[in-house]
C-alpha cells in the first residue's frame, strides 16, 4: 500500500511521521520505503544518509529518466526500512515535469509498480500542493494528514481535503483519506485540547493516538536517527508505535482497509 504523508503547510510533522512511522511499522513486521518527495531532503538526513551519497542518484534523476527509481533505493540502519532519497535538485524537477506534460502521473508510472513490493511506502510530501505533492496524490492508495496542534490548525485542511477530492475524481479514483495524525500535542496547554477535539469533530477518522510534543523526537533528526534508535523508551516512540498498530488494524483489519 502506498501512502502519501501530506499537508501543504511547513512544519506540521510530516517528515517525522514518515520516518518514525515507518520505523515502527518494520516492527511489526512489515517492509517499508519511505520516499522523500521534498527537495529539502529532511527525510533522507533524518534517516542517517548523507547528502553527498545521493548526489545524482535522487528521486531527481528518477524524473529525468536518467535511472530507475529502484536503483536509487538505499537500505537504512533499520532492518526492514529503505529509502528513495531526495537532493536540493528536485525543486527542478517542478519546471521540468510541467515542461515535459502529463505531469502528474509521472509518480505514478515510475515509482508506483516498484513501490509496491514493499508492504507500506510513504511519500512524505513537500509542504505545498505543487507538483510533486499532485504526484504523490495520484500515485497513491491512502493519504496520511498530520495535523500539528495549533492555533488555525484546521487552517488548509478544507483546500488540502478538496485537492484530494479532486485527485480521486479526476485521476486517482482509489485515493482515499487514511487517517489524520494530530502532532506536537501537549497535554498540558488547553489550546492542544481544543483543537484536538475540534480536528476529531470534523474529521472522525483522525487516528486516537496523539503525537505529543516532545524535545527528544525534534532532536532525533539531528543526530540522522529516528526515534526507534534514538529513544525508545520515549514517550514520542511509544506513540509512533501505538499509531503504527492503529494504522495496521484500520488498513489491514477486518473491515476491509483503504483500496
Ligand atoms: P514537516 O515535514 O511537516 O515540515 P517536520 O516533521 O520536519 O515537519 O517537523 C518540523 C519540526 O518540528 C522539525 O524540527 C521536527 O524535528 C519537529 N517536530 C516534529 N514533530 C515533533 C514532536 N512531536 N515533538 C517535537 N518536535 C517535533
Ligand atoms: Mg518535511
């Protein structure tokens, strides 16, 4: 299954649900690929790999056709959890895959049959609703939504739910909402709770665990590692865990599942 991890707003916890997630999801057994789908390339630092490894064998030259996406695949210190990385290049590849035409199914046709070998692939998407995101979109079977506790939070979901809208009837119509994920959550401030209970009133499909704010998984990245290496006995690790579990049995449970 393919999941675009999305919301066009910066610093909402896309890249750090992406990685964390994927880490806990290797735990329970399945592969993962976690696909950095933002020239910023945070996901691939977070994930250890230095940025002087991937020089010209990015998701950038995927889109150039210049390699295959799986040639570009690296395996990561987690068992289990492989990586497309990204380079400052990509922002490039916005100009040149609206040049080239049919440029949103482009993820889809280079990325998307190889994804699929892995059990769970996670776009973790760019924080706009360009290109690559439309990309991400179409090439998709769900849609994770972080949701960062803060004021004007629900700010852009309505124009990001009806950019997924309008994905699903025009290019994608097996594109669904997986989930949203409320992130940086403090217990303690009446304005996370708030706009806790405001999110899971609009949105009933937002996931029951919360990420909570915490300093030890906004230092993870810094030291290339996610939170399964760097702290997990954390209460950051326990939720990413507790999400992937809820992630599993809503998609893989009973009841069906998101395709
Ligand atoms: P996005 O990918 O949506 O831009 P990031 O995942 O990069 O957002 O998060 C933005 C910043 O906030 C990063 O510095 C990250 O380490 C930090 N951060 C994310 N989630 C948490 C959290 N739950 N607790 C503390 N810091 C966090
Ligand atoms: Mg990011």
């Amino acid at each position: 299954m393919i999941l675009a991890v999305a919301n066009q707003k910066g610093g909402v916890g896309k890249t750090t649900t992406s990685i964390n997630l994927g880490a806990y999801l290797t735990r329970l057994g399945r592969s993962v690929l976690v696909v950095d789908c933002d020239p910023q390339a945070n996901a691939t630092t977070a994930l250890g790999i230095d940025r002087r490894r991937v020089e010209g064998r990015s998701l950038y030259e995927v889109l150039t056709g210049e390699l295959a996406f799986e040639q570009i695949v690296l395996r990561t210190a987690i068992d289990g959890l492989d990586l497309a990385p990204s380079s400052p290049t990509l922002a490039g590849a916005e100009v040149e895959l609206v040049e080239a035409g049919a440029f949103e199914t482009r993820f889809r046709e280079l990325i998307r049959p190889t994804a699929l070998r892995w059990d769970y692939t996670l776009l973790d998407c760019p924080p706009s609703l360009g290109v690559l995101t439309a990309n991400a979109l179409v090439a998709a079977d769900g849609v994770i939504v972080p949701v960062q506790c803060e004021y004007l939070a629900l700010e852009g979901l309505a124009q990001l739910m009806r950019t997924i809208e309008l994905v699903r009837r025009r290019a994608n119509p097996g594109l669904r909402v997986a989930g949203l994920v409320l992130t940086m959550y403090d217990s303690r401030t009446n304005l996370s709770q708030q706009v806790a209970e405001e999110v899971r009133t609009h949105f009933p499909d937002t996931f029951q665990v919360a990420i909570p704010r915490t300093i030890r998984l906004g230092e993870a990245p810094s030291f290339g590692q996610t939170i399964l290496e760097y702290d997990p006995a954390s209460r950051g690790a326990a939720a990413y865990n507790a999400l992937a579990e809820e992630l599993v049995a809503r998609l893989e449970g009973a009841a069906g599942g998101v395709a």
